[in-house]
C-alpha cells in the first residue's frame, strides 16, 4: 500500500461497528469514509492526511477485524486489512465501551501485539462521564498506555487522542514529506460490476481494493496514489452508479453521491464498459455527466477476454465501432479495449490519460482562431432567421474544458446544425481528443453595432 506523500501511517483497527469510521472522519476533519449502523459498512482500505500542531501523519480507516472467515468477500477484505495493518507505524486499537470486552477484542489485541507496532488503545462511545468505569475491564488487556475513553461522535477526548498518537510516533512523526497534491485526479466510474476495482488494481500492480464477482462490492470512493515513471496520479475507485430508482438503500444512495462527486474532482473520467454486455443507457448518462462537468473522458471496454471469438475472428472492431454508435454523443471520447483480468496495456492507458489531460488545458491564440473560423465559414454560409450569420470575431475564454465565445451579428439561439459544424472544424484543427469543448455565442455590445 502506497503512502500519501511519503508520510508515518497510523491505522485504526477495531471489530465491526465499534465507530472507526466515525472517528477517522473526525481526525482527518472531511466525511471521507462512509458510517452506517450496519455491520461491515467499510471494506477497502482509506486514508486522508491528519495533522496535529506540526505533526502530520497518513490516518488509515480498515475494515472491520474478522479471525477467520469462509465467505471469499471476507476473505479478500481480510488480506487487504493484513496488508495495511503490517504497514503502519502506530496502531489505534478501538473498543466499544457500551458493549465491553468481547472474545474478538481479544483476538484483535492478540493479532496487534503480534505485529509489534507501538498501540494506542482507545474505549469509544463514552458519550457521558457516567459511562467512563466503562473503560475499567480494557486494562485487562496489558498495553503500556492505559485505555483511553473516547468519543468519536462528540469529539471528546480526540485531541488527547491526537497528543499520544504524536508521543508515540516521536521522531517519525518529522521524517515524511506532506504531500503535495501534484498528481493527476483520474476518477474510475462505471456501472456495478463492470470491473473497475479491477481495472485500478491492473493499475495499481497489487490488490489495493477491494474485488469480488457480487455487485456494490465497492462502497466508498476510495483514493489511491500510483507513480507512473515520473507522472503522479490519484485514481479514485468508485462505487457502481445505477439508476437513483433503483438504488434506494442509505449504503447506495451514499456511494452513489460520493461517485458523482468523484467525477467532479477529477480532471479525467475512466468510464469502464462491460465488453460482453455493450453500452447500456446508464452508460451513456454516467458519460453524459462527465462532459457536462467537462471533465476529459475516455472509454475502456473491460472482459474483452470473454470476447474470446470475436477477437479471434476480428469481429472486436465492429463491437467498437458498436461503442461508438451507442455512445456517438462522445465520439471525441478515446476508446480502448482490454482485460483487467488476464492484463491489459497499462502504458498506453497512462499515455491516453495524460493526453486528455493535456488537450483540455489547450489555449488557442486569438489571431489563430479568428483565421481559422473566418477561413471555416467562407467555406459553408448558414443562416440564422433572415439574416446572414456572421462572425465578428472571437476568443478562447476558459481552459479545462476549452470554451470560445463567439461573437456574432444575432440574438436568438443558433441552430444546431451551425453549431456541430463549428465545433467539429474546432476539433479537426486543434487537439481536443478526449475533452469536451465549449462553443458559446454572444451578441455585440450596442454600442458596437451602431458604430
């Protein structure tokens, strides 16, 4: 597991639903994690940089702890819990102080003395004084801090929490660096179980999330950092996004918020399409809300390894050409095609996504583009009304998505038919592969039509 800017990594550990979650939002100060009553709501692994003073550190919110377990879903969370736990530098051991010490506590404490890391034992949901004794049955478990009674919900004792983590991580708490935010966001998104836990695992080089063959395996949008020679990425895994009809349950409609929300965070949308299955209409939304976000966008067809006679008859490219003619809308989309489960070119998607990115910061000179769209429109005259259109001249107004204002001799909406052609000359002539463009009209000022 990677680490945020080279930063100490502190995990929290704790059975189900004794409040980790709740805690970790609370440290890291944003709701990054998702909190629901039910048990197991946490499955992959998530970290946000907290800070105390001077002292910055990588918090990591895990699973549930679990002994053992014949369910493969478990199973996977498990490994990656393992992963995480052998990782860090300072464990935060929490307990739920209403419910005391159970059996899976002390396996827990068994498990983390086991990995020799300096511990922070904390009894959560210690909501009043009244229910500090609470905390009285941990000091059977032998840590040489005593227990310290918290709450995660109301912030209390949080900050003597923070002070002993910092005590604990000493020296180290000054040797990483903090992180400096260069990389480039690229949210992966698509429907359930297309694949995309999977697909940034191919990135990632190891099992960073969460997979499993039942849909809404991944509940949270999770962020990972992947160096890629010298570029910097954060890929942030999404939950699959259905119809809002149809997702109704609080987990759902709460990864779904956080899916959307992943799209407007990041420069460049992996929009992750089932190659058995084709583009379906939620596709074609989920891509519809990254162009108008005017994020840069690329289309990955996955499962291309259940595609097995098509490809071996060529029949992979008329499935493509299928893509495009489902998806026309986002036909300056890239598309590849590939399988995040027997490998796929990573190098030439790193390639592709630095592309996109690049394009959408594209600025054109304003002599240029006035040559070019005069040249254009002597070529084709249109007409809008009873008049003539005209172009008295125009300027590139914005970059991430490129936006151009037209100024032009009328005041009603253009037709559509005017404004495909232009924006098609604008992206035969400039590289805008993979990023919405936007091409706007404005009337000249009065004072400038009566000169």
């Amino acid at each position: 597991m990677s680490r945020e800017g080279n930063l100490k990594r502190v995990i929290i550990l704790g059975r189900p639903n004794v409040g980790k979650s709740t805690l970790f939002n609370r440290l890291v100060g944003r709701g990054i994690a998702m909190t629901d009553p039910e048990p197991h709501t946490t499955r992959d692994i998530l970290a946000g940089v907290c800070r105390f003073g001077d002292v910055h550190f990588e918090l990591v919110d895990a699973a549930g702890f679990l002994v053992s377990s014949d369910d493969t879903l478990k199973q996977s969370v498990k490994r990656g819990l393992d992963a995480a736990a052998a990782s860090a530098d300072v464990v935060v051991l929490m307990f739920d102080g209403r419910e005391g010490l159970l059996p899976l506590d002390r396996d827990l404490a068994h498990f983390v003395r086991r990995l020799g890391k300096p511990v922070v034992s904390v009894v959560n949901k210690i909501d009043s004084p009244s229910l500090t004794d609470a905390v009285a049955d941990f000091y059977e478990l032998g840590f040489d801090r005593d227990p310290l009674p918290v709450s995660a919900a109301n912030g209390f004792n949080c900050r003597e929490l923070l002070a002993a983590v910092a005590e604990e991580l000493g020296p180290l708490a000054d040797a990483g660096e903090a992180p400096t935010g260069e990389g480039l966001c690229v949210a992966i998104v698509g429907r359930p179980n297309v694949g995309k836990s999977s697909v940034l695992n191919r990135f990632a080089r190891a099992e960073r999330v969460v997979v499993h063959e039942s849909p809404g395996t991944t509940r949270d949008a999770v962020d990972v950092e992947i160096a890629h020679g010298d570029d910097k990425y954060l890929f942030v895994d999404t939950a699959g996004i259905r119809r809002k009809t149809r997702a109704k349950e609080r987990l759902e409609l709460w990864g779904l918020g956080k899916s959307l929300a992943a799209i407007k965070r990041a420069s460049v949308v992996v929009l992750v399409l089932d190659g058995a299955e084709g583009p379906t209409s939620q596709d074609a939304k989920i891509a519809g809300y990254a162009d108008r976000n005017g994020r840069g966008l690329i289309l990955f067809l996955n499962k291309t390894d259940l595609l097995e006679d098509d490809v071996a008859e060529g029949r992979l490219d008329e499935r493509m050409k299928g893509v495009r003619s489902d998806l026309s809308f986002a036909s300056y989309a890239p598309l590849l095609a590939g399988s995040a489960l027997e490998g796929f070119d990573t190098a030439s998607l790193f390639r592709t996504i630095r592309e996109v990115d690049a394009n959408r910061n594209v600025r054109v000179g304003t002599g240029e583009l006035n040559r070019f769209l005069q040249d254009a429109l002597t070529r084709r005259s249109f007409r809008v009304g009873k008049k003539e259109f005209r172009l008295l001249y125009a300027v590139q107004a914005a970059v991430a998505p490129p936006t151009f204002h037209l100024f032009v001799n009328f005041s009603q909406k253009p037709p559509l038919l005017l404004h495909r052609f232009l924006e098609n000359r604008l992206r035969e002539n400039f590289n805008f592969v993979g990023t919405p463009i936007r091409v706007l009209f404005r009337l000249r000022a009065a004072r400038e039509r009566k000169k």
